[in-house]
C-alpha cells in the first residue's frame, strides 16, 4: 500500500467511518429531540427534522461509497463484496446525489423560514406548516427528477483474467458520462446553477441578513421576553449550521471548477496532477460527511431548549 492509499484508507475507512456512526446516532436523538419538542408544529422545527432525515440518508450512500468502497478495493476484509459492490454503486452514487440535492435545499428553506420570521414577523401566512411540507414534497420530487442522468452515468464492466481463471467486476463510466457535451451541460452548467453557486449565494445574502438581525435585536435590547429570548437563541443556532454548511461545501465547488477547468483548457492546469486532484477529493468528500454529521452538536452547544429535552429524555 503506497503512501496515496494509506491515506485515502485512514480518512475513508476510520474518519469517514467514525463521522456515519457519530452522524447516525446524532440524527437520530435530534430527530427525537425535535419531535419531543411542544413547538414542533413550528415549520423551523419540522424543517430541521426534515434536514436530518436528508442528512443520514446521505451519510447511508457515503458508506457504501466512501468505506466500504475503499475496504473492497484495498483490502481482502469483506469477499463478498467484490462481486457485488459495483452493481450497487452505480445506483448508490445516484442516490447520494439525491440526498445531498435535498440537504442543500432544506438547509435553504430552513435559512429562508429563520428569515422571515426574524426580518418579516407579520408573514404568518407564509410560514405556515402545510406550506413547508408542500415545498418539501416539491424540493425531494425535483431532486429525483433533477439527479436521474446520474443513474447511467456508470455501468458495470467485467473483466476476465485468463491466466488465473479469475473474473473481475468494478464500475466504470459509462459513455453518456464520457460526453464532453453531457460532462458541460449537466455536470458543470446544471450543477453550478442548481446545486451549488446558486443556493450557496442565497444561503450567504440571508445569513448575512439573519446575523445583522441578530446584532439589531441585541444592539436595541427590544426582545427580552422569554419567547423572544428563545426565538433568538434558534436562529443563532440556524446561523451556525448555515456557516458549518458553506464552509464544508465551497472547497467541493473549488475543486469541481478545477476539474472542469481541465477538463476544457487542459494548457491551464497542466502543472496540476491527477493524484493532487484525487487528495482533495478525498478531504472534500469528508467534509460533506461532516456537514451531514454535524449538526446534533451544533444543536447541543447552542440550543438551549434542545439540551433541556435531551437531558429529560435521558
């Protein structure tokens, strides 16, 4: 095992291990918490449930795809899943995209609810929970439809080792995937617009009014009232999450217009080599993990109406 692969074998299989179980248990009791809370008819609340459930869906896909993946490629650890592996990851890598679709759109919407209810308290109207749920069940049924190409963007290939008397199955791109047209059009131009750049720059003009919102309310002390106090604490809670969020996606956003900068002017990057490439997707891969894991922490340091029902829960 090389210097690369010990690497990439320490973050995908301990790190990213690690961070799904630690993910799949904090969403779980936030899950609990939030249901447990007497405000949860609050569409702040349902969305953050919502979020979660995104969340641990996702950190599902990442561990077939990050550790199991890893462990069947460089180890002998799990036979069985030599020949069974790739005809899972073709579908496997296409519902993590859903996932990850839902999780940036439901942190978007629960930015957007914490805006309204801070910047226009007088919309009730609009932040009612059937219209949340509405919006929710139209976020997920555009996800799916969004991220189908990604179904066929790989197919299984088997390869016959005639010396050994051996068959070896792995995934490979397929050649809709190999289309510099369908690389620019859908996986760049659709990307940038709908996943990334886009929801990444209205996620940033709203933290950015929420925390100036916040900096008022205390400026002015006009808020003291016990609600008040509470309505505050979740919307510094939301800014938190919203941060942690941006911070754990741009390097992805960075390293995907790298790719596509040498995928179409080559002569720019051509001092950049591919294993360099391959290290950063690995610590961008993990940082998506975080995001998807991190959130129950952030909601024990913060919340204070959150630890309060942990702690009588348990």
């Amino acid at each position: 095992m090389n210097g690369f692969d010990l690497y990439r074998f320490i973050v995908d299989v301990y790190v990213v291990g690690f961070l799904c179980l630690f993910g799949f248990i904090g969403n779980a009791l936030s899950i609990a918490v939030l249901y447990r809370d007497r405000g949860k008819k609050n569409t702040t609340n349902w969305l953050l449930q919502t979020l979660a459930v995104g969340d641990t869906l996702y950190l599902m896909a990442c561990v077939f795809i990050q550790p199991l993946k890893t462990i069947n490629t460089q180890t002998n650890w799990i036979p069985g899943l030599k020949n069974t592996l790739p005809y899972l990851e073709r579908y496997i890598w296409a519902a993590a995209s859903i996932a990850q679709t839902i999780t940036v759109w439901t942190v978007l919407l629960v930015t957007l609810d914490r805006f309204m209810a801070i910047c226009k308290p007088l919309s009730t109207q609009l932040r009612s929970l059937e219209r949340a749920k509405l919006t929710v069940t139209i976020v997920i049924v555009l996800a799916i439809l969004y991220n189908i190409p990604r179904f066929f963007e790989r197919e299984v290939v088997i390869e016959v080792n005639k010396q050994c008397n051996t068959t070896y199955v792995k995934v490979d791109k397929s050649a809709m995937r190999q289309s510099k047209i369908y690389f620019l059009v859908y996986k760049t131009i659709c990307y940038f617009i709908f996943r990334a750049i886009g929801p990444l720059l209205t996620l940033i003009i709203l933290n950015y009014k929420l925390i100036k919102a916040l900096q008022e309310v205390r400026r002015r002390h006009e808020d003291l009232t016990r609600s008040g106090k509470h309505r505050e604490n979740i919307t510094l809670m939301l800014v938190v999450v919203v941060c942690v969020f941006i911070v754990c996606t741009l390097p992805d956003l960075f390293l995907r217009l790298i790719v596509a900068f040498r995928e179409f002017f080559p002569h720019l990057t051509r001092g950049l080599q591919w294993h360099w490439l391959s290290a950063m997707n690995v610590i961008t891969n993990m940082l998506l993990v975080i995001n998807s894991s991190i959130n129950f922490l952030i909601y024990c340091l913060i919340g204070k109406k959150f630890r309060k029902i942990l702690t009588q829960m348990f």
